[in-house]
C-alpha cells in the first residue's frame, strides 16, 4: 500500500515515515513488549546466580546480601510506593503471601545457600528451570488439569536434565551438593509460587516490588538486629557492597523486579517461567571468564536437557504457544494450558 497526503496526493516511495514522537506511530505490541522485558530479566537472573555462587567468596554475608536486596528497591522506589501504599494493603492474603515467601527471604537465603554448596551452573540451571514444573503442578492442583502432549514430554526433559546435574554426586554421595540441590529446589518450588501469586495480584510492576521487598526488609532486619542472622556489612570490603548493591539491589531487586511483572501481566505466568530456557545456557557461558568454573560433563549434559524441556514444556499439543492475555485483569486466573 501506498501512504497519501490529507489532501489526497499520493506521497512518494522514499518518503520518509513520521518522525519519532508522531501521533501515529505504532508503539510495540503487548507480546513484544512482554518479549523484550523477558530479554533483559534472563540477563539479570544469570548475574544474579552468579552473584549467589561469588557470595561465598565475597566479604558479605548472605543477610548483608540480602539487605541491599530488598533495601535498595524500597529507597529508590519510596515516594511511588507511598502513593500505593492503600493499594498495596488491599491485596488478597492468599496472592501476598505467595509473592512474599516465593520471592523474599526464604527464595533468597535458599538460593544463596544452595549457591554456596554447589555452582553457579546449578543454581542457572535448577532455580529458573525447574519452574515450569512447578507451576504445572501449582495449576494441576487447582484443577487446571495435568499437561498433556509436548508440554508433559518437556517436563520430562527437565526432570531429566535435573537428574543429569546430580547424578555423578550420588556415587560417591556427595553431600554438599546433594544438599545444596535440594535447597536450589526448594527456591524454585518457592519462585513457582511467586509468578502465580504476581499473576493474581491487583498490582502494578512497582507496586508488586514494594509488596515484596518491605516485609522482607523488615524481616531481614529483625534477624540481624536480634542476631539470628550474623552480618559483616561493616568490615566488608567496598567493592564487594558496590557490586552486590548493582547485581541484587538495583539489578535482581529493582530492574528484574518491574520487567518480570511487566512480562508476566504481557505474556502470562507460565510463558514467562519459560525465560528459563536462556537462563542456564548464559550462566554456565558467563561463569567460565567470571568465576572459572569449567563446565563438567554433567553440566553439559543436564543444561541442555532443561533448555530443551521447558522450550517443549511452553508449547502446545501442535507445537503453537499459548496467545498472551490481551490486557491484564484485576484477577486474573493462571491456566497451565491456555
């Protein structure tokens, strides 16, 4: 088609579009949008595993980690969160408390703690990775059925791949890791429950942040001032703090925070879980020059296997992804397969 003037001239081949900031030019769809948020949250997600692997070699202890993680978000984000400050007091308990366990202080010390017992490869791969997973069984149990077709064949894959990762560790038992995958588990089943909770909640992407991070600030907070949990944020080194204060605090906490909101309430719960199959591949890329982690045959074998089953475990029976919502409800119910 060729474009015309108001006035009915038809206006050159090389005639140049409207200019930035024209009343008619097209803003990218939802799905694009969706598409490039999740983009940059892979990116952030493979910092933050590795950040979680270098913890144990930093100067910071997990509890002063995780005060630049929920502290730095609530400084930044403060005079937007107090204009919500209703809205956020009026979400569901049944959504609250899934957006804060699933993504605040028990994810987190369960993901540095299983860091520390295992790899940066471990955490890249099990934490996102197995999500897909865990959702399914989140939505079957409320009754959205069980995954059928090419969806249950990739969860097979990420079992699969999952069993690929330790399966060298269990003959001679290697405890450490052993324990340290449980405990990766464990902060995926709770990262499983934060996406379906950030789908129900009547909140926008700052809102949701500030839903999360000032109950965990607060609790984090208590633990340290009664000395449940030891800090050296004092002694620590300074390039320590700047490096963990960009990674979680601006960049887990603030950035990763609001774009995964955005891609979830674009894309939907489950299609945005399947960030996962970038996740592990850019981990154990990264973790060569940053960390010196040289991937083990287990490691190459079990990452490819989890990237192939959650790309399979986002697709349907005929191999088409499931449409995104057009536009984000109040309350939105989160199907596994629609």
């Amino acid at each position: 088609m060729v474009a015309t003037h108001p006035d009915g001239a038809t206006a050159p081949p090389d005639a140049p579009g409207p200019p930035a900031g024209d009343p008619g030019r097209r803003r990218p769809s939802p799905h694009t949008e969706g598409l490039l948020a999740l983009l940059v949250t892979v990116s952030i997600w493979a910092a933050f595993a590795l950040s979680a692997r270098a913890l144990s070699a930093s100067t910071l202890l997990p509890a002063d980690a995780a005060l630049l993680r929920f502290g730095v978000p609530l400084l930044v984000l403060l005079p937007a969160l107090w204009r919500r400050r209703q809205r956020i007091a009026s979400v569901r308990p049944g959504p609250a408390v899934k957006i804060v366990c699933g993504a605040g202080v028990p994810f987190f010390l369960a993901a540095m703690h299983g860091g520390a017992l295992t790899s940066a490869a471990f955490v890249g791969s099990i934490v996102p990775g197995m999500v897909p997973l865990f959702v399914s069984a989140l939505m079957a149990a409320r009754g959205h059925g069980l995954p059928r077709g090419t969806q249950r064949a990739g969860l097979a894959l990420i079992a699969a791949g999952v069993t690929a990762l330790v399966w060298r560790h269990l003959v001679p038992v290697d405890t450490d890791v052993l324990a340290g995958t449980g405990t990766l588990l464990a902060a995926s089943g709770l990262w499983a429950l934060y996406t379906v909770g950030l789908r129900e909640a009547d909140l926008d992407p700052v809102g949701s942040i500030g839903l999360l991070c000032l109950p965990s600030f607060a609790v984090i907070g208590l633990l340290v001032l009664t000395g449940l949990l030891p800090t050296g944020l004092a002694h620590a080194a300074g390039s320590d703090i700047a490096l963990f204060l960009v990674v979680q605090g601006l960049g887990v906490g603030l950035c990763a925070g609001l774009l995964y909101a955005v891609a979830i309430r674009r894309l939907g719960a489950e299609r945005s879980a399947a960030v996962g199959s970038l996740s592990p591949v850019l981990v154990v890329l990264l973790a060569v020059p940053l960390l010196g982690e040289a991937p083990t045959p287990a490691v190459l074998a079990g990452v490819p296997l989890i990237t192939a089953g959650v790309v399979l475990a986002h697709r349907r029976a005929g191999g088409r992804p499931p449409a995104p919502d057009p536009a984000p409800s109040p309350a939105p119910e989160v199907s596994a397969h629609a």
